[in-house]
C-alpha cells in the first residue's frame, strides 16, 4: 500500500511540474493570458491554465484509484461530476462566458455527486439531535458542492493564495484520512495534494501561472466531496464542521464580500476589490506577509480541527463555537486596523492641503505686490 501511495503521489507530481512549462509555452503562442485590470493585483501577460496542469495529472490516477478500490457509490457518475466541475471553469477561462452559465454547469455537477450516492443525507449531533434531511438532501448537497467551489474560485486573487489554503486543508485531510483509516480517501487526497503542490511551484509570487478558473472549481469539487466519501466512517457532524474549519478563511470572505454586494444593490458575482487579501494590502500587508498570516491562520485551524476529533462528543459543537468567536474577534480587530489607518490618511489629506494653501496665498501676495 505505502509504494502504491508513494507512486500515485510522485506520478501526480511530476506530471504537473512538467505540464505546466509546455501550457505556459501554448499561452505565449496563442496570446492566452489572464486579463489586467483595476481589481487584479498583477501585471503583465501571465497564464491562467495552470488548473490544467493540475486536472490532468490527477484525473488519470484518480480514475485508476476509484477502480481499483471498492466503493459504495457509483463511480462512473462521480467521474463524470469531476470532468464537468472542471470544464465548466475551463471554458470561462477560454473564452469568457456569464456567471449563470457557469453556476448552472457547477449545479450540473454537484447533482452527478449527489446521483452516484454521495450525499449529505442527515446531521448527527451525537445522541443530542438526529435531523434526516430527506428530500432536502439534494439541495444540501448541491450547495455544499457549489458552495467550496465558488470560495476557492473567489478566493484566487493573489500569487500562491488559495492554492496555497487548499495545500494547508488538505494535508489535514490526509492526516483525518489516516486517523479514521479511510484508504480510499487517502490515496485521493494525497494525490490532489502533490498535483496542486506541482502547480504552487510556479505560482508562489511572483506567479508565472495562475490557476484559472478551470483549476478552482476542480480543486474545490474535489475538497467538497472528500468528505462525503468518509461519511460512514466519521460523525455526521465532523463532515461539515470539519472541513468548514480548515477553509474557514476563504468560506468567511466569500460570504462576507457577497453579502455587502447584496446590501450596495449589486450582484454578488460583480468584482470588486473588497476580499480579505485586499484589505490586508490595504493596510500595509505585503504580497507574502499576507500568505504567511492566512497560512498560518489556516494551519491553526487544522490543528483545532484535529483536536475536535479526540474530543469528548460534547466539547465539539463549544470547540467549534469559540473558534468562530476567535474569528469573528481577528475581523473585528482588522476593521479596527483599517478605521484607525483610514483616520489617518484623512489628516495627512487635511495636512497636505493646508500646506498647499499657505504656499498659494504668499504667491498670489507677491504677484498683487509686483
């Protein structure tokens, strides 16, 4: 089993490192580039099909691993999910198409997770509550799915950043996988994790690649149904509070960036530049201050998430809850950073022109005198 391991993880990483040169090369021939404008961070032509790179060295071995294990779920129709999450990003990153279509194509996707038996059907809260979802179970399922995708997707506004989470999550989604002895799951996420790790390479600033939208969705998908496949080997509940601790980060932003475009009147796909990295630049952060605070943050996370596992059942749900209540304290903290900065430059403002009022009326006085 380790030299299968071993295998599947060095064949996913050397297939990435590799592809992501020669799609580089096609970008350059073909004037393919990641567009420039007020709300992106970087400058110059730069590639944005490194999710690419990433989809086909994973593909292959993850189809191989889904046959080779026995599963209870039907296998063809997850393959099918996978393929779909992925084109449906890859097109936009072609040839722009409009965000309904793109939902629409990720709903798709999600409903052929739900079809091949991989759903989230009930929510255990240990012998406290048992709440069966029934006919609501598609629903949770499908916005559980789109849910991950669309935050790994709006997240990806910065050289290394939700690639750079994703890594963090993930080895803790190895280290769960082993803890509750899940193989399939495993030989899975260790796979994703040396694709992704084979595409960081080349884009942890300055990025010579970025991920495109294609590469998002697809690792998002991914991250989403992982957990789905351990349902029967964990708590119910450890399938949402879990994975929604380790992309807390991301998850948080999305809803919190969505929610002030809804309140301005606006749709909550319109760009803007009001995500987390952003503010963070805002302040002061540089490029890698800001992936060493939020890896870190994530990292931390992780090992709350571990700590949740070996915790007597009824401290979980309290766990979960004070590190909301931490969270909740690192924003408010942050908006406080961006008053005080904000007060700031109005004086320096004030300051300026008042300077530049005392300059033009010793002026105006000489030119009256002469």
């Amino acid at each position: 089993m380790i030299y299968q391991l071993f295998f599947c993880a060095v064949s996913c990483f050397f297939m990435s490192v590799l592809l992501i040169p020669f799609l580089i090369w096609i970008s350059d021939k073909y004037n393919l580039y990641d567009s420039v404008c007020e709300r992106k961070i970087h400058n110059g032509n730069i590639s944005r099909f490194g999710g690419v790179a990433i989809f086909l060295s994973f593909f292959p071995v993850a189809i191989y691993i889904l046959m080779e294990f026995k599963t209870d779920f039907n296998v063809f129709l997850l393959i099918l999910g996978m393929f779909i999450a992925f084109m449906s990003g890859f097109i936009d990153d072609l040839k722009r198409i409009r965000a309904r279509y793109k939902l629409f194509s990720q709903v798709i996707a999600a409903s052929f997770v739900f079809a091949s038996g991989l759903m989230v059907s009930d929510l255990r809260i240990y012998t406290v509550l048992h709440i069966e979802f029934g006919f609501f179970s598609y629903f949770i399922t499908v916005l559980w799915i789109v849910a991950f995708m669309n935050a790994v997707n709006l997240i990806d506004g910065l050289d290394g950043l939700s690639t750079g989470i994703v890594l963090i999550a993930n080895l803790f989604v190895i280290i769960m996988s082993v803890i509750i002895q899940n193989n399939l799951v495993l030989f899975l996420s260790l796979s994703l994790e040396f694709s992704i790790l084979g595409f960081y390479l080349f884009n942890f600033p300055p990025a010579k690649i970025f991920l495109g939208d294609g590469g998002a969705y697809f690792i998002g998908f991914m991250y989403a149904v992982l957990p789905l496949m351990g349902v029967k080997k964990s708590s119910a509940l450890a399938v949402f509070l879990i994975p929604m601790i380790l992309m807390l980060v991301p998850v948080s932003d999305v809803i919190a960036v969505m929610y002030n475009r809804f309140k301005k009147g606006q749709s909550i796909f319109t760009p803007d530049r009001n995500h987390l990295h952003h503010r963070l630049l805002n302040i002061g952060f540089s490029t890698k201050g800001i992936l060493g605070v939020i890896y870190f943050y994530t990292a931390i996370l992780g090992v709350f998430a571990i700590i949740m596992m070996y915790s007597k059942p009824e401290y979980t749900v309290f766990l979960f809850i004070f590190i909301i209540l931490i969270f909740c304290l690192s924003i408010y903290i942050l908006r406080k950073a961006e008053g005080v900065i904000a007060c700031m430059q109005d004086k320096n403002h004030m300051i300026k022109d008042e300077n530049e009022e005392k300059t033009v009326i010793p002026k105006l006085f000489i030119k009256k005198v002469s």
